[in-house]
C-alpha cells in the first residue's frame, strides 16, 4: 500500500523544509526536512495524557503552555522546572506525535484527504524534542495498518460505538481467558454501546491507535460486536484460523511479550 500523502512528505524531507502541512484531519510540523510534533482532533493531545493519566496537573501543565508555549518550548518547560524528567518528555512525545501521525495520514473517514497546505516557516508552541525522520514516520504508519489488519480486517469497528457481546461475561467466553491484557480490560469496562475507540481513548487518556486496536481484538476474540454497514460485512478471520484460535494465539502472543 502506498501512503496517502506520500509525495508530499518525501518532498518536504528533501527540501528540508521548514514549517506545517495543515489540512482538517490535522497537522504535521517539519523542522529542516524532519517531523517535529503532529496533532488530530481525533486523538488525546501531550496535555491530555499527562493530566488524564495523573502525571501532571491541570494547573502545571497550564502553566507549562503559558509560561513556554510563547517561546515556543513549553516541553522544555516542563523538564527545567522538574515537571518531567527527559526521558518521560521524549517518551510521551514521541508516543502522541505517532499517534496523531498515524490518524492525519490514515484518516478513518476515507473521504477525508490527508494534509495538503503547508505553512511555511510554522512552528508548534510545544517546541520540538526529537525530531522523526520522515522514512520512519512512514514505516510506522504502514507497520500500524498492518496490525490493523492482522488483528480483525473490519474497519467498521474503528469508527462505531463499541458495544460488548451480551453473555461474553468480564473476562471473555470460556470462563475468563478471553482478555489477557489490563489495556483491553480497560477499554472494555469503558465500552457503553455510545461511545467509539477514539471517545474512549480519550476518556481513558491513552493513545487512540491503541485503543482502536485493542478494539479489534476484542472484536476477534468475540467480545465486542462487529457492526453491519448495508449488507452484512464479509468479515472472515485470517486465512486458516477461526476466532477461538485467534483468542488463543493473542494469549500466547500476550504471555510471550511479557518474558
């Protein structure tokens, strides 16, 4: 698959240019050719997932946009007032710009298109903190439809509210082997039948890729429905498995990760 956008970047990256490619699924700020910082409205901002994960307060994060923001280094801010240390800055960073990234250049509206209008000489007032070459920002996306894909080949999940299976039980068919991971607990015990992956992620302050892939396991594993659009989707389990043997393959894949 080629990326949506694909020309675009590799442009920018060879012009080493300098500004924001701006578009309505979101932005995505270069610095000499390289991705400094990427933000959607589909997913939780750097402030959101330190202040809804507890890490920070609303108040020091306030003022670390404040105080920094207008000099353009409200990351740096926070690690010289003790805020956070340099490796959680750069951990959180880069684990958003990702994020955002992915659902700028993949927008789950396929009638969206992906950012076309750049601004030169643009800058982020969060600053930059690593910069991310363009060739891996790329692998990173196709990596992520990748498991996407592998995980549950039915996107009608991604954007629909999630709905638990009734009778599944808290944790899965078969008496409790069926969610091997506190993350899909998680998105689970959040799932109300209203709220979609990214309305949860948002509620849980964790990445919206994660979550959205959390959802379609506990889709394949039968946890969670997979909606019909028109005729009912040929939703098949990848070739050569069915959905209990998917369920055991993630415990196995789950118990291995964790050695």
């Amino acid at each position: 698959m080629v990326d949506r956008g694909s020309s675009t970047l590799v442009r920018l990256a060879a012009d080493r240019a300098t500004g924001a490619l701006h578009g309505r699924v979101g932005a995505l700020y270069f610095a000499d050719g390289a991705v400094v910082h990427a933000e959607s409205p589909a997913v939780p901002d750097v402030g959101w997932r330190l202040t809804a994960g507890g890490r920070l307060s609303p108040e020091a994060w306030d003022e670390a946009v404040e105080e920094g923001g207008p000099h353009y280094r409200a990351g740096s801010f926070l690690v010289e007032h003790g805020r956070l240390s340099r490796g959680e800055l750069e951990l959180c960073h880069a684990s958003a710009l990702f994020d955002a990234a992915y659902f700028v250049l993949s927008p789950l509206d396929g009638a969206q298109q992906v950012p076309d209008r750049f601004l030169r000489e643009a800058r982020h007032w969060f600053g930059p903190v690593r910069p991310v070459p363009v060739p891996v920002l790329q692998r990173e996306v196709r990596r992520r439809r990748c498991l996407l894909e592998r995980a549950w080949p039915c996107p009608q999940v991604d954007a629909a509210p999630v709905v638990p299976v009734a009778g599944a039980g808290p944790y899965g068919p078969g008496g409790g082997t069926g969610l091997p991971t506190c993350g899909r607990r998680a998105v689970l015990d959040a799932a109300d039948g209203v709220r979609t992956p990214l309305q949860i992620a948002r509620a849980l302050g964790r990445s919206a890729f994660a979550t959205l892939l959390d959802v379609r396991r506990l889709a394949a594993a039968g946890l969670v429905r997979t909606p019909e659009a028109g005729p009912p989707p040929v939703c098949t389990p990848p070739r050569g498995t069915t959905a209990p043997e998917i369920s055991l393959l993630y415990r196995i894949r789950d118990a291995l990760e964790a050695l």
